[in-house]
C-alpha cells in the first residue's frame, strides 16, 4: 500500500489522486467537528468554501430542517447557528438535520481531495474505524492535511502518524512518501503526551488563547468514535461499512 | 528569534519574507553544489529557470569565462559543460568563472526567496557557517526549502533541523512554527546516523539508483566547508562576512 501525504491542500497534485483513497485531516476542529456531528445523528455536512454560498444554499431547505456552522478566525459566523466547536452539535441539536459548514482550512481541504475515488474524513477521534476501513480496501491512501492559514499544521501530522501507526500494526506493508515517515516518526516519540508536543505548535495555542482549550482536549483524543464521515458529491454522511 | 520552515517554495508567502533573512535549502544536489563551486573558487553562480534562458544568457560572455551547469531528471544537460555533481565544480575547473546554472528544484526556490532582506544557501556542508551567521545577524530567519518535484523532502529538512539544533547550542532563544519544531526533532532523532533515515526517502533513493552515491555520501556530510553563498540581484557569490 502506497501512502503519500500532503501537509497542505494547495500541495496537492489533483491527477495523483485519481486511483486513491483521501483521508483529509483537519483535527482542529473541522474534522473532529464533522466525526461527532454525523455521529450524533446530523443527516449530512455540506462543505461550502464562504460564507454567501452557505447562506444562499440555505434557502433550498425548509425551516427546522438545516444548521448554518462553522467558523472565521476561530469565532462563530454572524447569523450562523453553531459554530464550529464539536461540544455545540450535541444529538438534541444537529439529529435529522442538515449542517451546511464553512470553515477557514478544513472545508477546502475537503473539496480540493474531491478527484479521489473515495473521500473520507478523519482525526484522532476515528484514528481506529479510519485504519481499519482503509486496511481492509487495501489501496493506495492519500493523506490531506489542512494545515492552519496556508501553514504546515502538527496537529494534522501526528494524527495521519496515528492512522499510519495503526495500519502498520495491522501488518499492513506500506511504501511512504518522505511525509508519511515524518508523521509516522513524530507520533511515536509523542504518542505518550500528544498535549505536551501540542502546546508547543501555533494553532493548538492560538484556540487556547481564544478560550476553547476544552475543544482542544477533545479533538486529541484517540478513538473515542468509530464514525467515518465519507464525502460524495457535494455531501459528507455516515460511511456505511460492512 | 523567529524560526519559520517552508518544506516547498510554493508554500512561501512572500510578503512574509520582507524583514527577514531567507536560508534556501536544496541538499540534493543545487545547494552543496553552489557551496562547493564557491568554495574552489568560482567567481559566481547564475541560477536560473529555464535552459533556453541559460543558454541565451551565455552569449554575453566571452569563450572560456562562463561554464552552463545543472540537470534534468538529475542528469547533465545536452550541450551543458557540467552536470549537478558537486564532485565536478573542482578548482581546476570552476576558479575565476561564472556557472550559469539550472536544476529542477534548487535555482527556482533561490529565485522565490528574492524578496527577503538577505537571501543565502544552506546544506549540510555549511551548517555550522550558516548557523553563525544568522546567530550573529539575530533577525528573524526563513528556511525555504526546494523539495522534490513538487514534494516534502527529508533531506532539505534534516538540513534545517541541524541549523536549528546549532543555533539552539549557541543559546539563541528561538520561537519556532511547527515545521521548525519538526526538522530540529528529526534531526535530533537521527543526527547519529542521517545515512540510515535517509536510506528510506524518495530523493536519495532515486540519486543512488541513478548512480550518484556519492553525490550523495558527499553531501551529507556537516561542516565540510565554511563558505556561505549569497544572492543578490540575481548571482550568487561568496558572502564576506566580517
């Protein structure tokens, strides 16, 4: 199994995806955000890249049927329902219920893998269910990281090293790119204290100086769901495993 | 001191270049073949993008005083004197002369770097000069590296991650972005034996297939030469440092 792996979405050369896997990664918080809404029943995500399009798309859906969240620098959009906080899409919340997102890194990032044959999305908190389904496919992955304004992100990297750490685990043989043993390398001297390398990077203390250090510690937290979001035509739902 | 890690030139974002010292980083082969060539004596390097550029560029010097060097899918270009082998930028060859030069990677990265305040070349032959320098200068430092055809490469980070580990020894107190964070642990991890990682990555791999180990044995080597190579207005000459 072939693994390459983009730190940032602009790197991404869109012709090597055509015969792969995506895995985009945006751990803070896009990613962690979209793993629980669908796993707290959100019917589907839709990923818009500013923030007319979302509201105009808003207007196709009935009242009481969509949620308009995310984020700009970090803060809740004006006129928007939630914003892009994993605690806010709770089930009583986003359940039946269509979100239409749009966040600074992670929405593109998710777009910019759409040649790929499949286009999952994870983060530490599927780190497992992500492993196992890209394991038993047994193609060639790419990993897509979002990076944090147009810069390579840690957050990102180490969580693509604990998906690597785990497929290797699985006896996977796997052929990387110089990126993949970067990340595979990095989470194994850190994998004991993920949140002491973290505080060290930009993006992790850029939330907690906005306040949101209990998100944080919830989008680091390895397998906690076993929910991978699978984004197909526009539409990011619950991906239906065997 | 602030310590920002570009892993491709595309990644720059020029603007942020301005007020600081930019280090360019292309291990394999451009940087440690301008290193060497400097350092026997050759009068300047003239890096440029396209071959039919170079080539023209020659016509504006006399027979005997220019030399066209560089490669193509790391080979020798047709009609070319020198190839990208450090090994052939002897004395006897390159003193007194201007090298008109294009490589793949390396002399676009050099030209992306042109809007920083002082633009020099770093490999691992130099580090210990290059550290001192920009120890001594105390401003904010970019390390742009080239990359392999568009991709992260190790060899260029691990080159970084030893200037950043000589001027942590030094004492400087250094405010590094998560890249900077990256390349100092990887070449902490592997500083005792960068052969063996290196052994594992797609540029090395590719250069010793092609026959070049020992291009390759040779530029990997730390601290082989003090001279610092400096872009201005276009060339490259050896920096005189006080």
């Amino acid at each position: 199994m072939k693994i390459d792996v983009y730190a940032l979405p602009s790197n991404v050369q869109e012709k090597e995806l055509k015969e792969r896997v995506a895995v985009v990664i945006d751990v803070l918080r896009a990613s962690s955000t979209i793993i629980t809404a669908l796993h707290n029943g959100c019917r589907e995500v839709i990923p818009l890249i500013d923030i007319e399009e979302a509201i105009n798309l808003s207007k196709n859906y009935e009242r009481g049927a969509f949620l308009l969240g995310g984020e700009r620098n970090a803060q809740k959009i004006e006129g928007f329902d939630l914003s892009n906080s994993p605690y806010e899409y709770t089930r009583d919340v986003v359940e039946g219920r269509t979100v239409l997102m749009t966040t600074t890194n992670g929405t593109r990032a998710i777009r910019k893998a759409s040649e790929a044959k499949e286009v999952i999305i994870g983060g530490f908190l599927n780190v497992g269910a992500v492993a196992q389904y890209i394991g038993q496919r047994d193609e060639d992955v790419a990993f897509i990281c979002a990076g944090t304004e147009g810069k390579f992100s840690l957050d990102d990297i180490l969580a693509v090293g604990a998906m690597i750490d785990a497929l290797q685990n699985m006896g996977k043989p796997l052929e990387m790119d110089d990126l993949g043993l970067v990340c595979l390398q990095m989470y194994s001297t850190h994998k004991q204290n993920l949140r002491k390398v973290l505080e060290r990077t930009y993006h992790y203390r850029n939330l907690v100086r906005a306040g949101f250090e209990s998100d944080v510690d919830y989008c680091i937290q390895l397998n906690l769901l076993p929910t991978i979001p699978v984004y197909r035509e526009g539409v990011i739902r619950v991906l239906e495993t065997a």
